[in-house]
C-alpha cells in the first residue's frame, strides 16, 4: 500500500510540476491585468529550446539548456505584450494567435530533432526511497516565493494595482504599460521553463505535441485557484494525479482510451463550473483582460 502511495505522489508530482510552473506564469500575467491563452505555445518553443540545446552534444550544460528555454518562452511572449499592452490588441485573440503560433513552429522546427537521442537529462534528486526533480523544488520554492511577493512586497503591491485599478496606479506614478509587459515577459519565461521540464527531465526526449494540452489546463487551473500562487500547488497536484489516474486505469479496464485521454479536460470544465458556482470567478483581478488608456475610463 505504501508503495502505491508513494508511486501516486511521485506521478502526481511529475505531471503537476509544468502545470505548476505554467499556472504561475499565468498568475503573473493575470494579477497584472493580461491574458495569456498562449502558454500551450509558450511551453512548446520552450520544450524545443531545451532539447536543441541539450542535444547537441554530451557535455552540454543542461541549465544552459533552461534558461534558453526560458528565453524563448519571454521571446514568444513579447509579441504578446506588444500586441496587447502598445497596440491593444483583444488579448483572448492574441493568446489563441499565440499558441497556433508556438505549437506549429515547435512542431516545424522540431522535425530534425525526432529520434536524436538526449546524451543527458536533468537527473532527479533522490530522499530515501523518494525520488524528486529539481524542477519540481524550483516550482514548489516559486510558488512560495511569488505568494511571498505579491501579498507583502512594494513591488508585488504594485503589480497588483495595476490589474486591480490601472488608472490609480497611473495617477502614483506607476508605469502601467512597462509593468505589464515585464509580468507577460516573466509569465513566458515560467512557461519556458515548464516545457524544459518535458525535454530534459519529464521524457528526455523531442516529440510532437509534447506538452499535450498542459498549457490549455494551466490557463484554467489559474481560475480553479483563485489566482493564488500557494494554492496553485494543491491544485496542479490534484489535476497530475489524475493524470496518473488515467493512465492506471487504461490498462485495466475495457473502456476506450480515448475516454481517460479526455478525463482531465473533462475535468477542468467540471471545476471551472463549480468554481463559477462558488462566486471564484469574482476573484479575478478588476482590469483583467481590458487595455489600459490613459483618460479613458
């Protein structure tokens, strides 16, 4: 029985890791009044970037490899921001632009890289017979660290004044426009960081369609949560042992795989109805997903 239980909490912890990450991203972008549907693009570059750079040769530098896919996921995202914050695009439309974008360069670029092998992989950390990824510890630790930020820093205040009353923060002093724009840079960079996680840790390898549909539930599971970084961890948690669920009961039952594939999106339809139920919805920060004008109210 112990055995199954730690085997559950290590599936689960595997899976929930890039939706943790990615979630946080999110969050990030959210508290500051941005939308980003794009964060399935953004881990896709992300994923590509890693394993390009961890391919290439055995004494590769594997946090190099990180912090590439960290840039390209900030690179992508830019174009976000400039469309949303300097142009005022509609954000929904952008992120969706977004992620066809991410997901079909990913998938181009990537072609020349299935079937190489990955000489190295980010090794797990191992704590008696428990075995843990370092991504992980940074997701975990991040979490902590951005609740830490936006409940009792200036500079996490700040942020939030911007999606909660942008026109305020404006009239303190607060550059609106440039606080937005880092906050859907770093959202890319966590992104990036979660689809590194799936090349250099998670599967060690290149594939198309790697991420799978993570970033899609990220994006929802930012409003399961309430848009609160400490809760995000119970929440990617609960949606990474389904995950394990899924692919426990596939071979032990005559249902249809194509039914367990499902399950987790079923799912976020699920929470994200009873979390509009529970009023969770009127958690959102005030100016999410509106652009901001100077006069304009």
């Amino acid at each position: 029985m112990d055995n199954v239980v730690i085997e559950a909490l290590v599936r689960a912890l595997a899976v929930g890791t890039p939706l943790l990450l990615a979630c946080l991203g999110a969050i990030l972008n959210e508290r500051a009044g941005v939308v980003n549907l794009g964060v399935e693009g953004l881990m896709a570059v992300g994923a590509l970037a890693a394993f390009a750079v961890a391919a290439g040769s055995p004494d590769a530098n594997l946090w190099l490899a990180v912090g590439a896919a960290m840039l390209a996921g900030a690179a992508l995202a830019l174009l976000h921001a400039v469309a949303t914050v300097t142009l005022r695009a509609n954000q929904f439309v952008s992120g969706l632009a977004l992620a066809l974008i991410g997901t079909g360069a990913a998938g181009l670029l990537g072609k020349r890289f299935e079937g190489l092998p990955l000489f190295n992989k980010v090794a797990d950390w191992t704590l008696g017979s428990f075995t843990i990824s370092p991504f992980t510890v940074a997701a975990l630790l991040l979490a902590g660290a951005m609740a830490f930020w936006l409940g009792a820093t200036r500079s996490g205040l700040t942020l939030r004044s911007v999606g909660e009353n942008p026109a305020a923060a404006d009239v303190l002093g607060v550059n609106v426009g440039l606080t937005r724009v880092l906050a859907v840079l770093g959202g890319g960079a966590l992104a990036g960081m979660a689809g590194a996680f799936l090349a250099l840790s998670y599967r060690s390898s290149w594939a198309d369609n790697m991420t799978a549909g993570l970033g899609w539930i990220a994006v929802a599971l930012v409003i399961f949560v309430g848009w609160r970084p400490l809760r995000a961890i119970a929440g990617a948690l609960f949606f990474g042992f389904l995950y394990y669920l899924q692919f426990r009961l596939q071979g032990n039952s005559p249902i249809p795989t194509e039914v367990f594939s499902a399950m987790p999106f079923v799912l976020v339809l699920v929470v994200l109805a009873l979390a509009g139920m529970r009023g969770q919805a009127g958690n959102a920060p005030a100016a999410l997903g509106r652009a901001y004008v100077r006069g304009e109210r």
